[in-house]
C-alpha cells in the first residue's frame, strides 16, 4: 500500500532525487517548496517531464507560514523535512533570516505533524555544524591534507554539540526539537546529521554544495576560489545512498523513532577540498584548473568525517558510492547538461 509522502524543499536538490524514487516506485507525493533556491523549477521540470504532470502535487509555500504548513501536510503519512537555508555565509550576513527558515521553519513542521492524526513519521535532515569546530579534537596535518589524531572512524553521534555560525544554531535547534517531540508527544521522529551530499540535480554555488561548485565552475569556464588552504578533508555521500538511508529509517522508524544518526561517506569516502579533489576534477577534464585562494571562511572545520557505524549496526546501512565513481557520474551529468548552468 502507498504512503502519502510530504517533502518540504522537494524541487531542491536532494528533495528532487528522493521524490523521484518515491515516484518511480508508486507513492503518493506531496512537495512543499517556495521554489527560491536555484535549480527548483528545472527539477521540478525534469520530474514532470519524467513522471508526468499529474505524477506528484505541488505546494508553493514556505515553512515560515505555519497555518498553510499545516493544513498543506495533514494527510502525510511521512514527513521528510529538507527545507531549509543551507549556507554558513548567508547565515552570518543574515541571522534572523537563517533562524526564522530553519528554526522556526523546523518548529511550525514539527507543529503540523503533532496535529495530525495520521500520526506521521518524521524525518529531519540536520548538518554535520551541530558539531561545531571541534576544536577539542586534535588534527594533524600531512602532505594533501588534514586528520583527526585519535578518531579513526570519524565523528560519533556522542561527540559533544558545539553549535558554531547562525546556521549551526539554527539547524541545531531544529536538531534538538525534534529529537525532544519525541520524547514528550511520541511523534515517531528521526535525526539524520547529514555530511557533505553530492550527485546529480545539484545546482551547487560557491557558498554551498562544493562538490557540484567545483564541478559546475570546471566545466563552465567560471573563476574559482579556494577558501583556507585547500587541505580540509570532508566525508562525501552520494545522494543515492542517502535516500537508501532515509527509506531504511521510514523501514525501521518503530526500532528508531527519537534517535539520531550521522549520515556521510565515513573514513573510506573522505577528500580533502582541492588538494585531492583539484586533480580528479583536472583528470576528468583533460586540462588544468586555474584558482584562486582566500581566507579561511567562519565555521569551516578543518575536518569532518562522521562515523556511520551507529547507522551502520541499525539501519544496516553503508554507502555504495565511492567518491571517484560518483564524482565522476557528477562531472558526467554536468558535461551532458550545460544548458541547465
């Protein structure tokens, strides 16, 4: 039997590719979006041109409007909450935007899904910045890039919330709230920390979604600028296996519900942000790649690499994409597509 699947930032990038499996397999879907993020109505397109017009509803609104957020959700049966304000940058130029999007955006959701009778499942996508700069955990530094000293399996769910910019604090409030509507009105909700997510459908920009900026600006001809010194090492998840994630937690959600998990490529999907990654992109174009550097922007950690073992033990669930693979279908997708940049 179908669910009725409501997905806020649906048309966004990671929201696109999750709909179009749920569309693919034959549930219902709702997607909530303003449409303000680059890329939303070329996904929207493709899901239409794929799916068909009437294959999913649309619902042009904002999670700040908490009387349309509720009404629009009331027959879901699954909550995937992806909307949100997605850059550290934004963040700092404008805090209160940031909070009222993701904090308060995060509070009106969560309010729906308590007034609705359908008793839905829920899914919060959060961030790896809950964790703030780490600045306990000791990195070294070697020839293309940095490390944790003593984590060899990257960040656990129990490394302490330090939360670091605007964003940090206003994804981590979100973070917080949902795990705690679970423990006082048993909506059967879930965090997912997320790590840097990549694959195809992602408009990325130089503030946000690194991986298809590079990319993106590699194949364009556009000028690129490398902020701090190019060795800080990130986890990166394909979106394919993250939406294997979010379908093994709705699976499990009885055994799961009010729990936390990281989600990111772990210590085997690790690259640093242009020393390791600038000659892949150079490989697969054939030709150098000319940057600039700056400095280092507020909040941006050295490293980060989730641990996943939790995820893992649970959910039983791993990646399947390794970085070169998927960057590769990534740089592929953007080549195949020039028109859409």
């Amino acid at each position: 039997m179908s669910r009725n699947y409501f997905i806020t930032g649906g048309a966004g990038f990671i929201g696109s590719n999750y709909v179009s499996r749920l569309l693919e397999r034959g549930e219902n879907v709702t997607i909530y979006d303003n449409l303000s993020r680059v890329g939303a109505s070329r996904n929207l397109t493709w899901l239409t041109e794929t799916y068909g017009e009437k294959a999913f509803k649309l619902v042009v609104g904002d999670v700040r409007d908490a009387a349309h957020l509720t009404v629009s959700a009331r027959e879901a049966d699954v909550i995937v909450h992806l909307a949100g304000q997605v850059a550290v940058t934004a963040s700092v130029v404008n805090p209160r935007e940031d909070f009222e999007i993701n904090a308060l955006g995060t509070f009106n959701m969560l309010e729906a899904a308590r007034l609705n009778d359908r008793n839905p499942i829920f899914l919060y996508s959060s961030a790896n910045k809950v964790y703030g700069g780490m600045h306990d955990v000791k990195v070294v530094e070697s020839g293309t890039r940095w490390a944790y000293k003593d984590l060899p399996f990257g960040a656990p769910e129990t490394q302490p919330l330090d939360f670091h910019s605007p964003y940090g604090c206003s994804k981590g409030t979100g973070d917080q709230y949902v795990r705690d509507y679970s423990r006082m009105y048993g909506l059967r909700s879930v965090v997912l920390r997320q790590s840097c997510i990549y694959g195809p459908r992602q408009f990325g920009v130089e503030d946000q979604g690194w991986v298809a900026w590079f990319v993106i600006a590699a194949v364009m001809g556009r000028p690129m600028t490398i902020y701090g010194d190019g060795k800080q090492i990130r986890d990166l998840l394909h979106v394919y296996d993250l939406s294997d994630a979010y379908d093994l937690t709705i699976e499990n959600i009885e055994t799961v519900k009010g729990d936390v998990f990281n989600l990111g490529g772990g210590p085997e999907n690790t690259m640093s942000v242009w020393t390791e990654f600038g000659p892949r992109l150079e490989k697969l174009l054939g030709k150098p790649v000319s940057v600039t550097y700056g400095e280092w922007r507020p909040g941006d950690q050295k490293v980060f690499v989730s641990d996943i073992r939790k995820a893992g033990k649970i959910l039983g669930w791993k990646p399947k994409y390794a970085v070169d693979k998927g960057v590769k279908q990534l740089f592929d997708w953007v080549s195949a597509y020039k028109n859409l940049f």
